[in-house]
C-alpha cells in the first residue's frame, strides 16, 4: 500500500533536515525517549505501582555485593562530585575557551548547576524517601536520582562537544559517545547496587536529564547554524 502523496513528501522532507543536522535529530529523539520515560515513571509513583518492581530488582542484585564491587560503586559515584568531576569539567572548559566556543563553555557550566537546581525542586515535589538498605547515609529525598540526572547531562554534553567539536573520524566520534553512554549507564547502576536510589529513582533521572541534555543540544546546535549564516 503506497503512502499519500502528502504524507511521503513530508516524510522526505524530514529525512532530508535530519541529514543536514544529525545532531539536532538525534537530539529530539533522545528528548522524546526522555519524555517517555520520565512520565511513565512519574505515573508508576503516583499510583504506586513502582514498589514491588524496586523491591524485585534490589533483591536480584543482593547477591552480587562485594567489597571490592561497594568500592567501585563508591568511586563510580563520587566521581561526579567535586573535586573529583573538576577532572573533566576543566579540560573541556579549557579546549572549548581556546577554540572560542564561549557560549558552548556557558552552556557546560551553567548547565549542570541548572540540572542540580531543578532536581532537588523535583525531590520535593515527590518527597520519597531514600531507601532503608542504603549502605551509606545520603541527604535529601530519593525521586529522581540527581545523579542519574547528572550523569547523563554532564557526561552526555561531555559526549557530544568532544564528538561535534574536537574530532571528526566517525569511529572516534562513536567510541566518545559510547564512553559516555557507559559513564551514564555505571552512575545509575551505582547508585542502585548501593542502595541509596531505588531503580525507578534512576530510570526517573535518566529521563529528566535525557531532556535537558537534549534541549542543550539543540540550543548549541541553532547557535552554531546563526554564527555561521551571519
């Protein structure tokens, strides 16, 4: 069955502007995903259904705790804090002031203050508590995870300022995203095997700051197509 006229040149036509700017597709793809997984996670908590599937997941990973895997949960999640995330920040911080990508220096500082902000609204607007078995005492309420939330928008941007900006071979463009897909991946993972996020929490996180990482990206991406038309 052959699709309407108007309908196919709607569809060329979108396939032709995701072409032209990779970036800000896979951006809105990334934002949509967000979404989903954001509201979904949000109605599970409001009808109470997020329990029993925490609890499960929790239970599974019971098994696997170790000293030595608790220590790199630890170091895997203390890493985006400071002093340790001054490790990354600041040599993008530096790369990007010296190409003269100010406003993509802006967007990488303020951002994440942004992120933090916003989530510690969200942690009060939910209030849920963190969970009973966490192997250490963490401040604040527990959805969503602000470290989830913060693993994904300063690893992600991370991702995709050394991949749009400081290298051009495809392979090593998706070897930089694929490193920070699994730094996102490990904070999450962290944060569950330690206890002190449950997986919803995490999920939540994810989401929240698949969008903001997503507006970002498209925001860095108008700037760059306005500077270079001017």
């Amino acid at each position: 069955m052959t699709l309407p006229v108007r309908i196919r040149a709607m569809l060329q036509t979108l396939w032709a502007w995701a072409l032209r700017h990779p970036w800000s597709a896979m951006a809105l793809i990334i934002a949509g995903m967000g979404i989903r997984i954001f509201s979904e996670m949000v109605d599970e908590f409001y009808e109470q259904e997020l329990s029993p599937v925490d609890l499960h997941i929790q239970a599974i990973l019971q098994p696997y705790h170790t000293p030595a895997l608790d220590t790199a949960a630890r170091v895997i999640s203390d890493f985006l804090v400071l002093p340790w995330i001054l490790l990354l920040v600041a040599p993008m911080l530096l790369a990007l002031l010296a190409n003269r990508r100010h406003v993509a220096a802006l967007v990488f500082v303020l951002l994440p203050a942004f992120t933090g902000l916003l989530v510690e609204l969200l942690k009060l607007l939910f209030g849920r508590e963190r969970p009973a078995t966490a192997l250490f005492v963490e401040i604040g309420n527990s959805f969503p995870s602000g470290h989830a939330t913060g693993s994904m928008v300063v690893y992600g941007l991370f991702g995709y300022l050394t991949a749009r900006f400081f290298i051009h071979a495809r392979w090593a463009r998706i070897v930089a995203l694929m490193l920070a897909g699994i730094m996102i991946l490990l904070t999450g993972l962290a944060r569950v095997y330690l206890h002190v996020h449950y997986p919803s929490d995490v999920a939540a996180g994810w989401g929240a700051g698949a969008v903001i990482l997503a507006g970002a990206v498209l925001f860095l991406e108008a700037w760059e197509r306005r500077t270079k038309s001017v």
